[in-house]
C-alpha cells in the first residue's frame, strides 16, 4: 500500500489522536492488558523487545512494552548483539518521528527489517543509536472501524530473518486487540446512556480525567453556568473561574485523598444569570470498580442562593454514579464521555 502524503499524515494524525481521546488511550500509562500482548509478541518471535504502540499527532505511546531486565535470570546474548545493560527503565513514550513505528504507520502496512544497515534510509534511525536495534519487525495495529492506532512490534539486537511464519503470527496477534476496542466502544454506549440523565439535571455537572482534570463531560447546565468547553480540555485552563475560588484545588484533593472534598458557598457569576450566585461545590472521586485507582472527579455544583439540592441529597446522588460506573466494570472511565 502507497505511503500516506504529508497532508494525508497530518490529517490521519488528529483522527487517531481524537480516537485515543474517546477510547482513553491517548496517555503513557502502562496496561496489563497491552503488556500481556507484547509479552506473548516477545515470546512467540523469541525477540528481546516488544511494544504495543499508540501514536497521537505528537507522540508514540507505549501502553504495552515486555524489555529485556539484564538479571542473571534472562542474560543478554552479548556475544551475539545483544546488549549488557538494563533496559527494565524504558521510558513508555518517544517523539513522533522515533524509530521505525511512525514509518509502519505513514505506509499502512507491516514492516520487516531483517538488518537496518541493508537500508540507508533506516540505518541513522536514532533507535539504532540509542539501543543498539538491528532488526525489527511492526505491524499496524487497527481499531474495530479499521483505523490505524499504532504498532505491535518486535525488535533485536542482532540481525535475523522475519520469515513468513513470524510475519503472520504477529499478524493475528494484533488482531486479537479488536475486541478490546470493541468492549471499549460497548462501554462506550453504556456510558452515554448513563450521561443521559446528566444532561437533563438541574444543576452543573463535569467529569475530569487524571491530575490534569481533562474534561470528559459537561451536563447542559454546566456549560449555561460557566460557559461551553471544549471536550477534552484542559480543566483549569479553560475554566479559569472556578479555579480562582479553588474548585480545582479541592478536585486535586479528591483525586489524591480519594475522599469527596468540597467547597463551601462560594460567590461566582454565572453566564445565565445577571446577579453573582452563590454555590456549594461536592467533588466526588470516581474509580471503574472497587479495586481499581481512583482516576477521575464528577464536580457538581450546587446553587446555594435558589432551590438547590441539600448537602445529603448531592452526597447520595455522587454515591449512586460512583456504584453505577463500578457496575461498568474496568475501563468505564477510559472509555471517554459522550461530546457535547
């Protein structure tokens, strides 16, 4: 298949990056799920090195990564290229243009190098440079719409031959990631159910994401009080308000303490309204199930000069989203929250 031209590229590079968004992928963080599939690619190919990649527009992403630990339980065959030093610190991300994924990814179809330094055009790849890589092998990874995401690679340290076997083997083996974006994306419509009863409550209600507070979801009368964002902004930076009277801070101690802070009857003007209102803030931690960490914070803000809701009331309606996204199941959170 013909390369993609740079507008093509550049074009591709932000419908993956919204892509990630929505699946919730679009980070550095390691997963057991994508760690396990490059274990199995390391294993079943016998390579030191293994990666399930996602690229976004800016960087390559390695959510799934098996590397050689340098322990006298796994040597390195150094006499055959192989290398002394431990690799177990890798860092799980790289600029967009490192390596040789970007190029799997630009030309939409599997790519073997049995020995970099038979191609010119690869052999100055600073992956070669900063690990010693010979030889590789990457193959596109495709979302459940057909979408290129990234890579499942292998790499060595040494020259070998990726024989037909290996190629398809590394082929099905991506495969079977389908039906993991395909659970993403039914969690996806659960979630949108859920959200729908947001959207018609009568108070301000967001969803952020990580210690950045990336906006997932805003209710209509978020948006009506404190002005329409964009999905996947970032909290703060775009809601400089209610940072001034310390909702974040509190959303930063919810996150972190894993206990619903909240702040008091605070002053704000609003976007509906001509006269400053007067609101009580409830920011609930939520987590995917019991025992997974706590990722995000739903922020609901009473009006405390109308009809809002009491204290119990807004308590026992943030525990009942918190029991609804556990019942979601793993992931729920990571899936993304329907646009407004």
């Amino acid at each position: 298949m013909d390369s993609l031209s740079p507008e093509q590229q550049r074009a591709a590079g932000e419908q993956r990056t919204h892509r990630l968004r929505i699946l919730g992928l679009n980070t550095v963080e390691a997963e057991a799920t994508f760690d396990r599939v490059a274990r199995l690619a390391a294993t079943f190919t016998q390579a030191p090195l293994a990666m399930v990649n996602f690229i976004n527009d800016e960087r390559q992403m390695f959510r799934g990564m098996f590397v050689p630990t340098g322990s006298d339980e796994a040597p390195m065959d150094t006499a055959g290229g192989g290398i002394p030093f431990d690799l177990s610190n890798l860092a799980r991300e790289a600029p967009g243009d490192y390596g040789f994924c970007p190029h799997v990814v630009a030309q939409q179809s599997q790519l073997a190098l049995d020995d970099v330094f038979d191609y010119p055009r690869f052999k100055g790849n600073a992956l070669v440079n900063d690990l010693g890589v010979r030889s590789y092998l990457g193959t596109p990874l495709r979302d459940n719409t057909g979408l290129i995401l990234g890579t499942v690679c292998v790499a060595d340290f040494k020259p070998r031959t990726w024989d037909r076997q290996l190629k398809q083997g590394m082929q099905e083996l991506t495969e079977t990631l389908l039906s993991e974006f395909k659970l993403r994306d039914s969690l996806l419509a659960q979630q949108q159910e859920l959200f729908a009863v947001f959207d018609g409550a009568p108070f301000p209600i967001m969803l952020t994401e990580g210690p950045e507070h990336l906006l997932r979801y805003a209710n209509g009368k978020q948006g009506q009080a404190f002005g329409m964002v964009p999905q996947f902004s970032l909290g703060r930076r775009v809601l400089p308000g209610l940072d001034e009277v310390g909702v974040f801070r509190a959303m930063d101690e919810a996150l972190h303490s894993g206990r619903p802070t909240t702040v008091p009857r605070v002053s704000l003007r609003t976007y509906d309204s001509s006269a400053p209102q007067d609101f009580n803030f409830l920011c609930t931690p939520i987590r995917t199930s019991p025992s997974a960490p706590f990722k995000g914070v739903l922020t609901v803000a009473m009006n405390a000069t109308g009809q809002g809701y009491a204290g119990a009331e807004s308590q026992a309606f943030a525990a009942n989203v918190q029991q609804r996204f556990e019942q979601l199941g793993g992931g729920a959170l990571s899936e993304g929250m329907p646009r407004r």
